[in-house]
C-alpha cells in the first residue's frame, strides 16, 4: 500500500494493521531529516529501505483485479502530473532562473534528486506494468517467476532512480504482490511477530556483512555494493516493520500515535519537500542535525491533513484516494 493509501477493496472490511501504519511513519521521517540536507551520512542507507518498504506494501495491498489496478495507476499519474505543476509554480515563485528546472519540477533526470514526484512517476508506471500483466494473466500465477527475473536484472542498475525507472524497484513492488498471493495480512502479521528475534538477528547479521565487505579495490567495491543494494534495503525495510511491531507490543499507545501519522503518507510524503523549501531558500536557519525538524514537520503535516479532509473531503479525495 502507499503511504497513506486506502489498500485494496477488502481493507475497507478488515481493520487497518497498526504496524503497518507505524512503519510508514518511522520510514517517513527518515525521509525528511534527509531532505532537511543536515542528518548524518548513514541516514542515506536507512531512507533506501523505507523506500523499498513503501514499494513492497505497495504492491502487497495492490489489487488483484486488473481494472481496479489500472484506475489505481491513474490516480497515481493524475496526482504526479497535478503536483508537478503545483511545483512548477512554487519553483518560479522561489528559485532562480539558474536553479529552476523541468527536470526538478516533474521528477525526472538529474536534477530531480531531493523531490518525491520521481516516486509517484514510477510508482504509476509500475502499477499500470502490474495492472498489464494482471489482465494478460501472467500475474498472479508466475508472479514469483517474474520476481525472479526482475531480480537479475535489479543488479545491473547504474542510473539513479530518479533518472529512470529501475529494475530494482519494480522487483520490490512485484514481490509484495508476490507475497500476498500466498501469505494474508493477519498470517503475515503472525508469522513475523513469532520469528521477530530471528528476523532482527538475521538482517543485523545481513547488514553488518554489506558494509564489512573486503575493500579490494576502489571500483571492485563499488560494483559490490551496487549489487548489494536491493538485499541491503529489504533487510531495513524489515527492521522498520518489525520495529513497529515492537513499539506496538510494548508500548501501545506510541504505536497507535505513529499509525495515525502513517495514514497521512501520501500527503507528507508529497508535500514535506515543499515545506522545507524554507530552510533551503533561507539558509540562516540552520536546522543542524536536529530530529525534532522532521517529528514536528510529521505532527504538523499530519494535522493539517486531517483538516483539510475535513474542510474539503471530495479535493482531498480526488488529489490523494491512490
């Protein structure tokens, strides 16, 4: 599921999983003290796995019938293309001629780095790619074929995901659909928290490796970790959710406050780079590395999501039911 998105037609029936909510919460604001350009260099490797888990639950709450996939993907492209312009004009009311970019504007190429619309672009894309396969029928009954295949080829990515639409991520999103054809919800939710310590000791141990990896060369090592990329942030994004869970189980009440901020994803996931547009604009406020920047801009965006739900339930629906 995206962040914030209403999941398939069933979740309208089955209660939202509180973990799920909370993950997306924990991920986000990774996101954030990264764009805020003042956390720390290893912040970079945490924000691959968030990534990576808002592709998975995208596909793992993506729906099985191909027309409802296909309306999903238009939603998506309708919000990239309608926030594209918004950017548009929030970029000739802020930037330079010499900063300013359509590159930057619609998520595309090399100047799109530190702006979400790259996501929606190829999140879009990849749901119509699904959405394909569901109506030719290939998916979901060689879904872990073409997992497989897509796999193979996450290793061979050299552009940055902002520049095309890589492997990697496609490979993610199809393996959430994957894993929903054989594991529901409440038996994914089972199964994890019963091996949670396994899981932990296993990513850690997984993790620890990548980065220990024997220096034997400066481009030996980065082929290396280019092609550890996809393992590395599937190992985060399972230690985001099984995080969650234990915030959850020791200590209810943080994680029903996180889910609620997971709800809102999609609107803090689009706008929070707008509203850090300010300590880019005006570099004398100096955000430093403190956390409280992306919790507070969590809380604030959160809150005015739900008021702008409230105060305008059909733009709200028309701009964010993905």
């Amino acid at each position: 599921m995206m962040p914030g998105a209403a999941g398939s037609p069933s979740s309208a029936v089955r209660p939202r999983l509180v973990w799920v909510d909370a993950a997306r919460c924990i991920a986000m604001f990774f996101i954030i003290w990264l764009h805020t350009g003042k956390s720390p260099a290893w912040n970079g490797d945490l924000v691959g796995g968030a990534l990576c888990l808002f592709f998975f639950l995208a596909g793992y709450f993506m729906p099985s019938d191909a027309g409802r996939c296909a309306a999903r993907a238009w939603r998506m492209l309708r919000l990239w293309v309608l926030w594209s312009f918004l950017s548009a004009g929030l970029y000739m009311l802020t930037k330079s001629g010499a900063v300013w970019s359509w590159e930057r504007v619609f998520g595309i190429g090399v100047g799109a780095y530190n702006t979400p619309l790259w996501f929606l672009r190829n999140l879009a894309v990849y749901q119509l790619l699904v959405a394909g396969g569901l109506a030719l029928r290939w998916l979901p009954r060689h879904t872990w074929l073409v997992t497989a295949l897509l796999a193979a080829f996450a290793y061979t990515c050299e552009h940055s995901q902002h520049t095309t639409l890589r492997f990697d991520w496609m490979m993610v999103l199809v393996l959430g659909v994957s894993l929903r054809t054989a594991v529901t919800p409440e038996q994914l939710t089972g199964w994890l928290r019963r091996h949670a310590a396994v899981l932990v000791v296993a990513a850690v141990v997984l993790l620890v490796q990548i980065h220990a990896l024997p220096k034997l060369g400066r481009e030996l090592d980065v082929a290396v970790r280019s092609c550890s990329l996809p393992v590395e942030s599937l190992a985060w994004a399972l230690l985001y959710a099984l995080a969650a869970m234990g915030i959850e189980h020791w200590c209810s009440r943080a994680g029903v406050a996180l889910a609620a901020c997971g709800r809102s994803m999609l609107f803090c996931y689009i706008t929070h780079s707008f509203a850090l547009a300010v300590f880019y604009n005006y570099p004398s406020i100096d955000v430093a590395a403190n956390v409280w920047v992306p919790v507070l801009l969590l809380l604030v965006l959160t809150l005015l999501n739900r008021m702008l739900e409230k105060r305008f339930p059909r733009t709200m629906r028309f701009l964010f039911s993905c």
